[in-house]
C-alpha cells in the first residue's frame, strides 16, 4: 500500500469515535478508516461487501491506539486479497487468515486500550493539563497577559505531538510488523511504566509547589494573612480531598465547600 | 442576550465535536475553550478584555477541576466543554458593565459543574442514539452499500451538533435568567462566603488534581514537599 493509501486511512482515522455507540463502539470509526484499503484491496462487489462485513463488527479500543491496529488489519486485508481463498493458514497462530485477522484484532484492542488509557488518559493529559494550569495561574497572579498565551499554547502543542506521533508511525508499525507489534507492545510496556513513575513524580512536585505559592496569592487577594499554620492547613484540605474523593463523589465534595463556606460567613 | 446565547451554544457545539467524535486535540478541553468563548462573547458585548479575563479565570478552574475526568471504555463522564461554555458565557454576560465579582465567579463555576453533569448525561443519550443510527444502517452494509459509512458519520455530527446547540442555549437561558435572581435573594453574609469559597474551590481542585497522580506511597512524599513550600513562602 502506498503513502497515498495510508494519509487517507491517517486522515479517516481521526474520525474513529464519531459514531461512539454502547452496542459495536467504535464499528463505524474503524470501516471509516478501512473504507480505502477495502476500495483498493476488492475492486469485486461481492468481495467489498465481505470486506465491509467484517470490518463493521464491534471494535473499541484507545483512539490514539487504533491506527496500530488499523495497519496491522490493513495488511492483513492485503495478505488476504493476495490469497483469494481465504484458506491459507497463519504462521503465527495456525489459524485460517479470516479467524486470525478478527482474533488479532481482539486481542490487541484489547492490550492497546489498557496501555493507551493508563498513559493518555491516565497520565499525559492530566500531566499536560496541570503544567497548562500553572503556566496560565501564574499569568494572571503576576498579570503577565503573554504568559497566558503561551500556558493555552503549551498545553495545546506538547500535548498534540505525541498522539500525533502514535497515530502516524503507529499506522506504519502495525501494517509493516503486522503480529510483530504485539512483541513491540510487550517491549514498550515497562518503558512507559517507568515514564509514567517519573511523570507522576514531576506532576506531584509541580503541584506542591504551586499549590503553597497560589495559597499564599489566594490568601493575600482575599484580605487574609498567610502564614505558616494557614499554608500547612491549605495542603492538609487538599490532601483530605483527594483522600475523600476515593469514597465519595467530586459532587459532593463540592457541596460540603459551599456549606462550609456558607456555616464560615455566618459563624465568623 | 439571544446573539451570545446563538454564539456560545454553536460556538460549544462545534468545538464539542473534539471530546469524543473528531480527533481529540483537546481543543474542546476547559482551558482552551473558555478564553475563546469569554473573547467572542466579550467582542459581541464590546468589552473583549473582560470576556477574555473572565473565559481564562473559569477555564483555569475547570480544567483544575475536571483534570481526572477519564474517557473509559463505554463509561460517559460529564462534559467539562459544556461546563466551561456555559459557565463563561454566563459570567460574561453577568459581569458585563461591572467589576468581575468573586461571587459571579464561584456561583457560575458551581453552575456550570451542575451543567457538566446534565451534559454527560446527554452524551449518554447520544450514544443511544448512535447505537439506533448503526442498527439502522446495517442492512445497507449488509448489501455492501460503502457510503452509507460516510453518511453514518455526516448523520452522527449532525445530530450532535443540533443536540449540544440546543441543550448549550437552554443552559445559558436559564443561566442568564435566573442566577441574578438568585443571587439578589442572598444575604451579604452568603455572598462573602461565596467569595471565600473560590479559595477553598482552588484546594478541592487540587485535591482532585492529587488525586491523579497519588499513590498511598507517593502521598507522603506530596505532604513533605507541601510543608518546605510552605515553610519556604512563610519564611520570604
């Protein structure tokens, strides 16, 4: 397949959870990624129907993930229209390449999802997040408009560089490794486990340290005065927090700040 | 107050688009999207300092707030777009002509979560309705029709395009409507501790962010270097 086929299938990807559904999840996303190989791969009607078919069934898995397996399914499509009788068994597994194309695609949905959710979603985003926060925080605590600009544009930027990065090479990895990319995964896997420790590492430094620096600004503009015991008391609500949020709901958590901050105003 | 509602609610809805359909850039995500709403609703109203300052005051605490909100599987978390946007667009609205209140500022926040809420619930709906969408257009695959894919899609953005504009405009309606009579019945004293509530907002924000990245381990080493911090600021 050519570079041609694969920005088509990169730029269709982008579009895997656009019919996100509870019953096939992301089923329409992923023949909207395979719409040009099945065009190219099946110029017979009856052939892009079966094709079609089988790239519609359930399919869910991280979404910066899924272009590992598009390729990879990608070439297994290709395998299978050179074979043309679908018969031929697979080196890896021994199964007939139809069974092996949809068990495949089963099995690293489900490994992909379970690393792409713990880094992206688990990780990466909060930590992005939390360095965009602090960047713009600092903006408007030292009225530094530029800072702003570059807080939203920071966040925006590093964030997108490296799922654009999985999505593009992973697409060439999973269609020219083909199973080879479940030996790159189990290779990957501690990898990310150590970037993961160190990113929780940094991410909890950074918010410490914000944290006593944006007490002592909120404390200031409130007409307090900051001091030791109110910093030390300010780290130990934030500890409760998340402590508390492991038991009950961040909505609740909510409503006892307004009840507490209301029982304060009349009390004091 | 009909062409900032019409704004803000298509402004939302096409940005939604980002969460979960389109790419996932984050463009949708609080501390993108509330500076951009707070500038176009400031531009409409004359005053784009105050709607910027206002969009990246609510975008920094509700992307603080919303940090660990996790897009699992078929799990639907509420909707942190739809929480900034209606959030911004109310405060905005509110603050138009006068200084940017604390208290505007807390009981819009507080608003806008309940808004989140409303809107992953709808996120739910929509994705009932997709399930509909794709059982609908299983006999054209069936028949190996190819561009019913695309039509799904082009189907699927426009249902939620139409939904999140005309759920986002309600929202700011009743916002609009009834915060400033609600908040005229309030006491001097709830309004002042509404005004310290923002502080202890700020804590419970990063009492979530904490919660993302700690471990029962890791908790110990936060606690030490929130006391030299501490320690260090007293003493400057």
């Amino acid at each position: 397949m050519n570079n041609s086929i694969l920005w088509q299938i990169f730029w269709r990807s982008l579009f895997i959870q656009c019919v996100l559904n509870f019953d096939k999840m992301q089923n329409t996303g992923f023949a909207t990624a395979m719409l040009p190989v099945i065009k190219r791969l099946f110029p017979d009607v009856e052939e892009q129907k079966k094709a079609l078919l089988r790239n519609f069934e359930h399919f869910n898995t991280q979404p910066y993930m899924a272009n590992l397996i598009i390729g990879l399914i990608a070439a297994k499509e290709e395998k299978f229209a050179s074979s043309q009788d679908g018969k031929i068994l697979d080196r890896h597994i021994g199964l007939p390449l139809l069974e092996d194309i949809s068990h495949l695609k089963e099995i690293t949905a489900r490994s992909l999802a379970a690393l792409g959710d713990t880094f992206f979603w688990g990780t990466w985003r909060p930590f992005i997040s939390l360095v965009g926060i602090v960047i713009v925080a600092s903006g408007i605590i030292l009225k530094l408009t530029w800072l702003i600009g570059a807080g939203i544009a920071v966040f925006l930027i590093v964030y997108n560089l490296i799922p654009v990065i999985v999505r593009w090479y992973g697409l060439r990895l999973g269609y020219e490794k083909q199973e080879g990319i479940i030996e790159v995964i189990l290779r990957v896997k501690p990898v990310i486990g150590r970037i993961i420790w160190w990113i929780q590492a940094i991410s909890l430094t950074i918010l410490a340290c914000f944290g006593v620096f944006s007490s002592s600004q909120m404390l200031g503009a409130l007409g307090g005065h900051g001091n030791l015991i109110s910093y030390l008391l300010s780290g130990v609500i934030v500890i409760w927090v998340a402590v508390t949020l492991r038991r009950i709901s961040i909505s609740k958590v909510m409503m006892l700040v307004v009840i507490i901050s209301v029982v304060q105003a009349y009390v004091w | 107050m009909l062409l900032s509602t019409l704004v803000g609610s298509i402004f939302y809805s096409l940005i939604n688009l980002d969460t979960t359909a389109i790419a996932q850039t984050m463009i949708s995500r609080p501390i993108v999207i509330s500076p951009l709403i707070g500038a176009v609703i400031g531009l409409l109203n004359g005053d784009v300092v105050i709607g910027a300052k206002v969009g990246v005051i609510i975008g920094v605490l509700l992307e603080f707030f919303w940090i660990s909100l996790l897009p699992l599987g078929s799990s639907v978390p509420p909707n942190a777009t739809i929480s900034s946007s209606v959030a911004t667009v109310v405060v905005c609205y509110l603050s138009l002509g006068v200084q940017i209140e604390p208290y505007l500022i807390t009981t819009g926040l507080v608003y806008g979560v309940c808004c989140g809420y409303v809107g992953g619930r709808t996120d739910t709906w929509l994705r009932a309705l997709n399930a509909k969408l794709v059982k609908k257009a299983e006999p054209f695959v069936e028949k190996g029709e190819l561009s019913v894919i695309n039509r799904l899609n082009l189907q699927a953005i426009g249902v939620s395009i139409l939904v999140n504009t005309l759920l986002c405009a309600a929202l700011i309606l009743t916002g609009i409507t009834l915060l400033p009579a609600i908040i005229k019945c309030f006491p001097q004293e709830v309004l002042s501790a509404l005004r310290s509530a923002l502080w202890l907002f700020l804590l419970v924000c990063m009492g979530i962010a904490l919660e993302s990245f700690v471990t029962k381990k890791t908790i110990f080493y936060f606690g030490a270097m929130w006391v030299v911090g501490a320690v260090i600021i007293s003493r400057l």
